[in-house]
C-alpha cells in the first residue's frame, strides 16, 4: 500500500480494534497489544541481540515486495523460540519461505485457513512448504495465538484478553 495511505488506513484501524494499531516507529520495541504496520517503500525488520527493535530499511524488494513479509520474518530467525508468526491471506508467495525458516528455528507457525481467505496463495505456498503448525480463520486466530503461547510455559501476554476484533 503507498506509504499516504497507510497513516489515514492505521487511523480509522486503531478505533475498531482491541489491540493498538499504528505506523512501525525505527527503534521501537515490540510489545503485546500493539499491531505495527510496515510504511510503503520500507522494509519492517527486527534487529537486536537480547531483545527485538523496529528497523525500518530502504532496499530492493524482497520476493518481489517491499515492504516484504520474508523480509521480516527472516530477520526475525535469530530469536526463533521466542517467535509466534501468522500468514494471512495474499497472492503469491512472500512470507511463505520466511515463516518456513521461523518455523526450523522453533518459532510457532500460524496460517489462514483456505476457505477463510480471499486469495489462499501465501498460505497454500507456507503450507506446501510444511512452515505451517496452526491454521485458523482470521476470528479464531487471537484465540488460538494466545492458547499455543500458554501451553508454551507464557502467560497470556498483558492487555491481550479480548484481543480478538
């Protein structure tokens, strides 16, 4: 999506929804409840040694996108265990071999499942790839997210009950 319309598209998002949902801000940490969105033309990364920050990069697509999914999922690898990571319904293939490295590196995999989806090409590529543990519908996933993150040894993450739109 161009970068303008992203600011108006968080804005009228933020209102709606449960979790805060906002522009990706350079440096910023991740945190339960907040929902960033790449801007246009910029790749959303993470960087970091003990904990994750927001690096918003300039550079060529990535699996023919930018800002790319695979882009941020790979960057995401080193803190694999550490990781919960969702693919959602699109056309072609970006992300699908980034959740499948996630996945070797012990992150928690989700995908949309096929008759929830408009366009079932990312997920369907995730799954021929074997990158996907769990698939939800997009009304089930918060649901199914904070389940698996329990039954992982983590308590639910604060200001996440009801996190469902």
């Amino acid at each position: 999506m161009p970068g303008p319309f992203l600011a108006s598209f968080a804005a009228r998002l933020a209102p709606r929804f449960a979790p805060e949902i906002a522009l990706a801000r350079q440096g910023a940490a991740p945190r339960a409840g907040r929902v960033s969105l790449a801007p246009g033309g910029r790749h959303l990364t993470f960087t970091g040694r003990s904990a994750l920050r927001v690096q918003l990069a300039e550079g060529p697509p990535v699996s023919g996108h930018q800002p790319s999914i695979d882009a941020m999922f790979r960057s995401a690898v080193p803190f694999g265990e550490r990781v919960s990571a969702v693919l959602l319904t699109g056309m072609g293939r970006d992300g699908a071999a980034g959740l499948a490295e996630l996945r070797e590196a012990g992150a928690r995999t989700f995908a949309q499942t096929e008759a929830s989806c408009v366009i079932f090409g990312m997920p369907r590529v995730a799954g021929e790839l074997g990158a996907v543990q769990h698939w939800a519908a997009p009304e089930a996933m918060a649901e199914l997210l904070l389940g698996t993150y329990a039954q992982s040894g983590g308590a639910r993450p604060a200001g996440c009950e009801g996190a469902a739109p």
